[in-house]
C-alpha cells in the first residue's frame, strides 16, 4: 500500500488480534473518508427501529415500509446529514417468512443510497430472530402462500435436498450474512463485520471522522457496540468490553479525542437517570415522549464503568424504546434514545430522527429530533 | 413393482395428495413387516423425552447421556418389545452449540438399533429448537470452546462463506434434515417424513400392524402427529385433523380396526382427566406419579372430536410431561402419558419406559410402566 493510499486509509477497521480483517480494508481505500469540513458542522441521522418486512403477507407490512421509506427521505432532505446511523431493529425478522431477509434491510438501506449519503449500521434484537410462526395459522384459516420454493425439493432419490428444505424453515439470517450483503453491495456502507472472537456479537466496530486540517488526524471517535438479542441474550459481554478497552486504549490513549457510543439496547445505567413517567420530562434531562419504561439489556458486564471512566466519552445513544426519546446526563457523559423512525414495530407516536451536529475546533455536540413533519424539538447541548 | 414386492410392501405410507412419497417407499420392500405373531402379543416400549445433547460443553450433560443409554439397554433387555416409539425430545437441541444435531439423534437410537429391533420417532418441542445461549458465556467467564468451524471461513477475497458462517449459528437442524437422517441412515426405522402440504409440521404418519395370518391384513393402525414445538408453536394444526381424518376414513372407513395415537404434547382434552395433585391418581385413572399440571398443546383445532367420533381409537400417547405418568379415560378412549426415560430434561422422578402390549384375536390392549431398576407398575387394560 503506498502513501497516496494510505492517506486515504480513513475508516480504521479497528479488529482484535483475532484475526478480524475489517471488510473495508481493500474497499475504504476509495470511499470518501468521513471527515470534518473547515466551515460546517459534521451532522449525523440516527435512524432507530425501521422494522421493516412486518406482516408482508397482508396490505398493512408493506404498507408501513412505504410509511418508513417517506420518513427517512424527509428527514434527509430537510438535515441533509453527512452520515447516517441505523441504529439496530432495521428488519422485524421475525416476522419475515422468507429464507434471505438482506432484500428487505437493502429496502431500509435506499432512501440514504440514492441520496449518496454514507451510513453505518449496528443490530437490534430483532434483526437475525427466527420466524415466530403467528399460532391463527394453524387453524382452519390456514397458512398464507409465504416465499417458499417447494419446486428444488426433490424426494424423487429418496434422498433430501437440505439447502432447499432448509430455505422453508425461516430460521433468520444471520449478523454476519446480513452485514456482509450490506458492506459487499454498497460502496456507501462504512459498516464494518467486527473481531470473530466476540462472536456471536457482530457489529463492533470504530470509525474515525478525520480532522479539516489532516485527513489522517482524528478529531472524533465513534464506537459501534452490538446489544444482542434475536439469536443471543441480550447483553454486551465482558469480552466486548474488553475489547472496547484495549481499542480505546489503543487509539486514543490519553482521552484527548471526544468519544461516542452507538448501540440498539440501553444500558441498565438508562434505568437510574430514567425521568418518573409521571412528572413528564424535566431538566436536565431532555425530551418530548416518556412514554414506558426503559427496556435494558440483561446484564451489565463492566463497559458502563469504563465509559464513565473516559471523559473522553461525551454521549451513549440507543434505540429499543420506540416510546422514550430523551437525553439525560449520568456521570460525566449523556445517555440518550434515538426516536423511533420506523412505522414498523409497536407504537403510534409520530416518527422522527434524532440528530446530532458536532463541530471540531472547539469541539462541540448538540442533537435535536426532526420529525417527519419537518418540525423539530428537544435540542440539547451534549458536550457541556 | 411386482407381486412378490407387493406382498413385502407392509409399511403403508399414506400420504397426501399433495405428493408425500414417503421414504419408506422403496427401502421398505425389503423391510420386515410390523405383524403379530400368531401365538404372543405385539409389544411396544415408549421411550419419551431422552433429552439427549444437554451441556455438552460439562460433564454432567454427557454423564445423563450415558444414563439414558443405561435405561434403554435395561428396558429392552427385560421387555424384549416388537417395536420401539421414540415420543418427541429425543434430543435437547436448545441446549446444543451445534451445526448438526443428527449425531445425538443417532447417539439416542442406537440402544434400540444395536439390538436389531425396530423403531420410529415423533418430534417434540426441543428437537428442532435453536441452541439458546447461556447469559453466563458473555460474562468474564467467556464462551467455552464450541464445535464451530471457523478454519473454514475465509474473509481474503472480501467475501464470506455463508455455508461455513451459518455452521456457527446454532439455529437448531431442522425437523426434515432430523428425520432424514434417521431414515437414511437406518433400515430399522419406520418413521416417515410426512406431507409436504403439512409444513412445518413433519412427522405426521400411519404405520400398519399386520395381522399375523396375513401380511396385508391390517390389525390396529398406529398414527403418529407432529405436535410443534421449537421452530413452531406448540399445535395440532386444522390442516392435520383434516388429513388424520382423510386417511382414516380411506384405510379404516367403518372404523373396524383398532386405531392408537401417538404424539408429544397432550392435548388440552389432558387437562379435562387430570387426577387433582393433591388427591394422588386414583380409579378410574392408573399411574404413579402426578406431580404437575398438564402442559397442553396450545389449541385445539378438532382432531380431538375426531378422535371421539371414532370408536376404533383406544388409546391417545403422549410424553412431555416428565412429572406426570397416568392413563385416564376420556369419553370412549384412554389418554396416556408414557414415563419420563431420559436423564436428560427436567425432573428427578426415577426413570422407566410405558410398555404397550397387544393381542389381535380378540384385540385387547394392556400397559405398564417399566422402571430401569426392573420393577414394574401401573398395569392397566386399555380396551375395556
């Protein structure tokens, strides 16, 4: 690799000794690094639980994708961000009888593509779950004709064509398959297939938004955690932890480069600086729905502590709760939700975006929620 | 196909219209009839929830696997029965970080197999289920070593082996690949992979005793029904009822011969008969232990009232209940639980095996339990 090259090496796959190549080894040579501009402000869309491909044997599922397609395009022609997020639960797989559910995260994947802006994603818990079979199938309604290719099963030899048989069991695609399909299909997608020794956790990984002044120089660190659930407890193992130490370590030693988490599932640290539904939301947290109760991942393996432990970390953004939107501070650090994007997954509230704005010199973060409706709400200054 | 294999062709695969061919088609012309004997009774031992493949990973898991070999080896030996009826959990796959869970379905057979003596098998809850991920393996404890490939997965070229990636995803070997393997594998087994318009329901099939003055005569018709579970709710689809009510009415219209039901789950009918916990089992129901409530399938879509329309039917079997081991009658029919075989599952009632033993001329049905340590109890007469 020469230096023309290497300078323009700008997303750090970031992998364990393990053996993680990082898929944006070879193609990030040529991708467009994520970089500060001198005069503006570097602004990221989070989009948090599209969930798309519920129901796609009725009217309604498809009709909520094309709900969630609008959505996504509003807020991105009002922000014009320069990355975006998806903050996990993309797909409702198991609501997806179908063998291969990359289509329907390709689908979620569009609005940003045709605006040729780049994005990253992290899963959810739903995004590799089995089908869940709805029991009303099994009475005399019957089973809707679902995408099952019956045709390539041949009994004829007496022996069992596994591959095809096993497309009409709808066991979910896996984390990796479905990061994979994202990555090798789109030049765009800085998502990153992260160390194998953290497996069946996936979606770990750092990007780098370089410096105006030296594309080589980094001025913000984002950090990509996969939360669990679907195919594996929820939770965020201490050896994820563990590895989000030795990378931090590594990469900014002296906490001197501003931090930020990204993750579906909140931290059980969301539970103890939740606001009491019944006073509504007051300072210093931030927000407009408070809605239900904070759903945490199962256990907390020790990277709470660490993130505390970092000053460098200015804010820890999740998805899950369609019905919570705030940002409270804990520590030194902020704990924020995403607002539901999709009009897939449970929940009526109207659909938004969170959005963050960060400058480099001085650094700054502040986020505010655009909704679908162009208006926007909740702005909070996150690195004071 | 000739007279000659006509008259060998003793294992009826009565399938669908929807083009079941039924494994047995061509394997079975050579294979023994089942058939009384002119002068003793057909005997069949019922081994229910062998659980085999718990917490590989341990010592204790493998060491009940040796448990269940042991009480097998000891019923067959004292009961020496015509045919063996493997009901649902033979394995724990919920439990097993696997790829292919065909070799514990092949470890659970094998006391039946190398005794020469034939079998069949229906599926259970756990059989197919994926492997759930202990929450204690992403603690700093980490994940013990699992039999996963990762040699295979090559990520140079920017591509990734999905075959081999999936092989570490443990989402459970499907129902069609389980009883494939064991038909293949197999000139003992007289399972049958049922019909396709059934889906994702399997093992759904008729087995013809004979009578023993002719091989083409029919004596009792045992049925066997895939009761769900693990990839699929917990029922006895409408689709099912109606195709237990085409075959019966097309091999046994007058419903002259007598008829016996085998499947996992009990239905809710179970719960009708249920002796109170607190008054122990007494007349007209027969058993020895009763130490919780029935756990029924999770609706009724009619096979029940089939079964009770049709005097031919005598006997309905099911196991997944390890703490429950009594028969009870039910308008004009018996319903059975068999006795907890396996040392695998939950429960530490000792272990035995429900023995049924017919006769043809008179038909009569009779039953008991019998305990790996050679005691025998619960005898009751089915057919009266």
């Amino acid at each position: 690799m020469g230096t023309p090259a290497l300078l323009l090496f700008l997303v750090i796959a970031l992998a364990a000794k393990s053996g993680c190549r990082g898929h944006h080894e070879a193609p990030s040579l040529w991708q467009s690094p994520l970089r500060f501009s001198a005069d503006s402000a570097f602004k990221i869309a989070l989009f948090a639980d599209l969930h798309y491909g519920e129901n796609a044997w009725t009217d309604w599922g498809p009709a909520q994708d094309d709900n969630s397609d609008r959505v996504m395009s509003a807020v991105l022609d009002m922000e014009i961000p320069d990355f975006v997020i998806y903050l996990g639960d993309v797909i409702t797989a198991n609501n997806l009888p179908i063998a291969n559910a990359t289509l329907y995260w390709d689908r979620a994947l569009s609005s940003t593509r045709s605006r040729g802006i780049p994005w990253c994603s992290v899963f959810g818990n739903h995004d590799d779950a089995p089908f869940e079979w709805p029991s009303e199938w099994f009475s005399a309604a019957g089973i809707p004709q679902v995408i099952c290719p019956p045709a390539n099963i041949s009994f004829s030899d007496g022996e069992v064509d596994d591959a095809a048989l096993s497309d009409c069991n709808f066991k979910g695609t896996t984390r990796v398959k479905l990061i994979s399909a994202e990555i090798n299909d789109n030049g765009l997608s800085y998502s990153i297939s992260g160390p194998k020794n953290l497996w069946p956790s996936v979606s770990n990984y750092v990007l780098q938004v370089s410096s105006s002044k030296d594309p080589k120089l980094p001025a913000v660190f984002l950090y990509f955690l996969d939360s669990g659930g679907g195919s594996y407890p929820e939770v965020v193992s201490n050896a994820q932890a563990e590895w989000f130490l030795r990378q931090s370590l590594k990469i900014n030693p002296d906490a001197s480069i501003p931090e930020i988490i990204f993750w579906h599932i909140p931290s059980t640290a969301y539970k103890k600086v939740a606001p009491m539904p019944i006073f509504g939301i007051h300072k210093p947290c931030v927000g407009s729905i408070n809605k239900e109760r904070v759903a945490p991942q199962e256990a907390e393996w020790g990277i709470m502590d660490m993130f505390v432990d970092r000053p460098s970390i200015k804010a820890v953004f999740a998805g899950h709760n369609h019905g919570l939107d705030w940002c409270c501070p804990y520590k030194n650090l902020w704990l924020c939700f995403a607002r539901h994007t999709g009009y897939g997954g449970y929940g009526d509230w109207p659909r938004g975006s969170r959005i963050l704005s960060m400058t480099e010199q001085p650094f700054s973060i502040e986020s505010w929620i655009r909704m679908e409706d162009g208006t926007k709400h909740s702005h909070v200054i996150l690195s004071s």
